[in-house]
C-alpha cells in the first residue's frame, strides 16, 4: 500500500511539473531567461513606442529615437503617437542580444507600447516583424546610456502597385539628367576629392550649363566655391539648388551651416529640420540641428537629436554627446549629463572641449557626493 503511495504521489509530481511547464511556456515573453548581475548591471525596465513613419516626419523606416522619460514626459518631439496597432495586425517585437539571439518576444498594445525587463548596463537588439509592415531592427540599444524609452518607426508594406509607381518615379528622376551633365558631375566629383578645386569648379559649371536644373551639380558648384573661399557665390548656388528642388537635403543642410556660422541659430535651426524632413538619417543634418538647437536654448530638442545621431555611425560627431550632456544639465539632470559626458570622452577624446567635460564631470560627482552625505536626496 505504501509503495502504491508512493508511486501516485509521483505520478501527481509528474503532472503538476508538466502543468507548470505548460504555463511557463505559455507566458512566451522570455525566450531565455536573463540573470542581471554585477556586469550585466541591475534589471530595469525598458519602454518600447512603435509608430508609422507617416506619422513621424522627422524619422526613417526602422528609426530609433531615444528619449529621456524625465525630460520628454514620454513623447516623441513632434511625433503624434499611433492608435491603430490592430491585433490583426500581427506585429511582434523581439529584443534580442547583439548577435541575434531572441531574448523576449512580445506583441504590442493598441497604442504601439510595450515594456521589457532589460538589465541596464547590457547592450540589446530590437527587432520589429509584422505581415503588413517592413522589418525594422535597432542596433546598440543601451539601457543604461538613457535609452529607456526606445521609439521605433515603421513603415507600411507597399502594394505591388504602389511599389511600381515608386520605381517608375525615381527612373523617371535618373533619366531626367543628360548623361553628358552626369559625367561632368562625377568628373567634378573625381576632382573635388583631389583637392583640385579650380578643375572641379569649371566641371561643375559645366554640369549646370548642360542641364540648368541639375540641383546636385549646383550644390557642389557651391561647396567648391566655399572653399574657394567665394562665399557669396557658394551661398547663391546652395539657394539655386533649394530653388531648383525644396526637398534637396544636402543643399538645405549646406546653407544651415552658413546660417550658424552666421550665428542665425534660429534659421540653422529651421532649415535642418527640413534637410531632416525628407533625408532623417541624414547626420550632418541631425549634428547642426541639435547643436542650432542648443545654441537656441532648446535643450530637450538637443537631446533629441543627439540621441537619434548617437543610434547612427556618428565618429566625426562625438561633440554632440557634450551638447547633450550640457543640456541634460540645464534641465536638471545631473546622472543622465553624466553618461553623455562619458560618451563624449570615450568617442572623441582629444576633442578642445574634452577638459572642460572631465572638468564638469567632477563637479557634478562631486555633487552628488555631498548630497549623498547630508542626506539630501539625488
């Protein structure tokens, strides 16, 4: 009888186990559990805001825009968050390691959010897939570097149809230039890399003679002329090239950095912004905007845009990290100032501004030291 006993209780053992493997596998979100540690640094929360590239002009498909909770309240600047994330619409969010590797797969709300547990000082890959939308995959997302609040934009399938007209327009934009004023502008292209500015100048001029609507030939008239040190020439051909196309990027980026040279912060300001609008991942563009944005006294926008360069290759704009953290101090937050100081000195090190920033470092760890003695809290 006891042996009987005995073998019904682990019968019962058998199946308690099995149900409770039904559940743990019936949760889903970790694919693999994640143990934070000393390295790996405390487990935290991480918020993830999806949203339609329609409905965020200022970003690309599969975008990130990092953001600070305490100083954007949330919210993407100048993005109106979508409502329509549908439950047909089968999206799915990974976070995985950096090589890949699912750590937690999870659907999000009707309003596009979701939360992950994440540990903070750990470096993780998003992965967004759905059947209506294109992939979107976020590289380097850093937790514990303020990225707690991780916005990333999507962009609709297209329809065979609507992928057709698309590829019809942008043939139809190549086909428009002449060949003849195309070899002119590679062979000027060819000279401006070889410092022959003269020979590129009359290329150019060339180019633009040929095809007078030729707006990246004008562009590059103009910078050849700017370094020729033809400033009001330069400036002109930039403002033919916007005239000849609105949404030319390169060319509005160009005559932002005359206007901050100029100190018309507002004006710089304003034409990144629209080099953004129709080129986001531009990083000339999202450096002059964020740094016309700080000298304007538009903190939260500086931290903004540092944040979405800061998810691009960005080696020439360690600076922005400085302007961010600046900027992070005005707005009173000193441990967030910290981290992006800390970039700062780690990408670009033998940057002029790199000793007032250990210099502003110390301060603010020393401030934080003295709160901490007298109790105040941090």
């Amino acid at each position: 009888m006891a042996g009987w006993l005995f073998t019904k209780q682990k019968v019962m053992m058998r199946r308690l186990t099995f149900l409770f493997l039904q559940t743990l596998f019936a949760i889903g979100p970790p694919l693999f559990a994640q143990i934070c540690g000393s390295r790996s640094g405390p487990p935290m929360q991480m918020q993830v805001q999806l949203t339609f590239g329609d409905q965020a002009n200022d970003t690309a498909p599969g975008a990130v825009v990092n953001q600070n909770d305490s100083i954007h309240g949330g919210d993407v600047a100048g993005v109106e968050r979508s409502r329509d994330f549908a439950t047909n619409m089968q999206i799915r969010v990974q976070l995985q390691d950096p090589t890949a590797g699912t750590l937690q797969e999870l659907a999000p709300g009707s309003d596009g959010q979701l939360r992950m547990m994440v540990c903070k000082n750990s470096v993780y890959r998003i992965r967004v897939t759905g059947p209506t939308i294109e992939e979107a995959i976020v590289d380097s997302v850093q937790p514990g570097r303020g990225d707690n609040l991780v916005t990333v934009v999507l962009h609709r399938k297209l329809t065979k149809e609507e992928r057709k007209a698309k590829t019809g327009t942008v043939s139809a934009q190549q086909l428009r230039v002449p060949q003849k004023a195309q070899k002119q502008l590679e062979k000027g292209d060819a000279a401006l890399k070889k410092g022959q500015l003269a020979e590129a100048e009359k290329l150019y001029a060339r180019a633009v003679s040929l095809y007078p609507r030729f707006e990246q030939a004008e562009n590059n008239l103009g910078i050849v002329l700017m370094q020729e040190g033809k400033k009001a020439e330069g400036r002109a051909a930039f403002e033919h090239s916007v005239a000849l196309n609105p949404m030319y990027a390169p060319a509005q980026i160009n005559l932002a950095k005359i206007a901050f040279d100029e100190k018309r912060f507002a004006d710089a300001n304003k034409l990144a912004r629209l080099a953004l609008a129709s080129e986001p991942m531009n990083t000339s563009g999202l450096f002059i905007a964020a740094e016309s944005a700080f000298f304007k006294g538009d903190y939260a926008e500086t931290v903004s845009y540092a944040n979405t360069l800061h998810s691009l290759p960005h080696s020439q704009y360690g600076l922005v990290h400085f302007l961010a953290a600046k900027s992070l101090e005005a707005e009173h937050h000193p441990d967030a100032a910290l981290r992006e100081y800390q970039a700062f000195l780690e990408e670009d090190p033998n940057d002029p501004n790199a000793k007032r920033a250990r210099e502003l470092m110390n301060l603010l760890q020393a401030s934080r030291v003295a709160k901490s003695q007298n109790g105040s809290p941090q």
